[in-house]
C-alpha cells in the first residue's frame, strides 16, 4: 500500500501513535487524562454519598406524601358519593361550589355517574346495622328511585365492602 492514496498502515499508525507520545504539546496525554479520569470518578464516589444521604433524609417525607395522596383520593370518592345523596336537598351547585372551594373539580355528569353501591355504603356508614328496608326508605326520600332488589344486587355484587345479616325475616346490612 502506498502511502500518498490515504490508507495508513500499520508502520504509520505507529510512529503516530510514538510521535503523540514523545511529543504531547497541544494535545493532553496519557498520564494527564488517567488523572483526570481517578479525579472524576473520584469526584462522583463523593457527590453519589451525598445524594444518597440527601434522598434518604427524603426518604420519609416521599412515603408520608404517598399516603396523604392516598387518604385524599379516599375522601375525594367518599364526597362524591355523599354529595350525590345531597343534591337533590342540599342543590347540585352549592355541593360543587364547595367541593371547588377546597380544590376538588369534578365532571359534569359526576352526579348521575356516583353507583347505588357507594350510595348504599355511605347511608350504612352513618351507621352500626341498618336493615336493608330502611336505606331503601332513606334513597327514596333523598330523591332516588331504586328498589329493594337492585339495592340487594348491589350488595350481593360487593360483597367485599358490605356484610348481610338475617334476623328472622329481616335483613341488616353493616360494612366489612
């Protein structure tokens, strides 16, 4: 291979590489960069403990976000639902102008969108045992029409959050 058509061969690459060594003027060399690379990977052994330190002092302030967010999202749906059993008495836009007051937004529809069964779990909240009868009763006048049997449903669909009992005839309906 001739040198003038722009191949290096390997005699040529080196004396380059002899020639950057012998003669590091203008370009850093071996032992300057080795240096540089202990410094910085030095630098970062001591910028990662401190981040490390820094994250775990976080740590607990991160988990206790976490759970507030979670005890927010529980009361937004619970709002939902008792604002939705009180609209009909208390007006529709009171509820939301409330709710809007301490930063909850909901959709429009929120209303005719809130289920029988998180109805029925927030009259039963209100108390110990109630008889299924009577939060049928209590939907009744507070606007809804519903029947004893798509209440019933609803409970039988949701097991995990009601618990039915029978005395006699009579059926009580408490949360789990």
């Amino acid at each position: 291979m001739s040198i003038g058509n722009g191949v290096n061969s390997d005699s040529t690459n080196v004396l380059t590489s002899v020639a950057s060594i012998c003669n590091p003027r203008g370009m850093a060399g071996y032992f300057e960069t080795l240096e540089a690379l202990h410094v910085q990977f030095s630098s970062d052994l001591t910028e990662i403990t401190k981040l490390r330190k820094e994250q775990a002092a976080l740590r607990e302030a991160y988990l206790r976000f976490g759970d507030l967010e979670r005890q927010i999202e529980s009361k937004v749906h619970r709002l939902e639902s008792t604002g939705a059993l009180l609209a009909n008495n208390t007006g529709r836009e009171k509820i939301e102008k409330q709710l809007g007051e301490v930063g909850i937004s909901l959709r429009p529809d929120w209303c005719a969108n809130v289920s029988l069964w998180r109805m029925v779990r927030e009259i039963v909240r209100q108390y110990h045992k109630t008889q299924i009868v009577q939060v049928c009763k209590i939907l009744y006048q507070l606007g809804f029409e519903v029947t004893r049997q798509g209440v019933e449903s609803a409970l039988r669909t949701h097991t995990n959050q009601f618990h039915i009992t029978r005395r006699g005839r009579e059926k009580y309906v408490s949360l789990k």
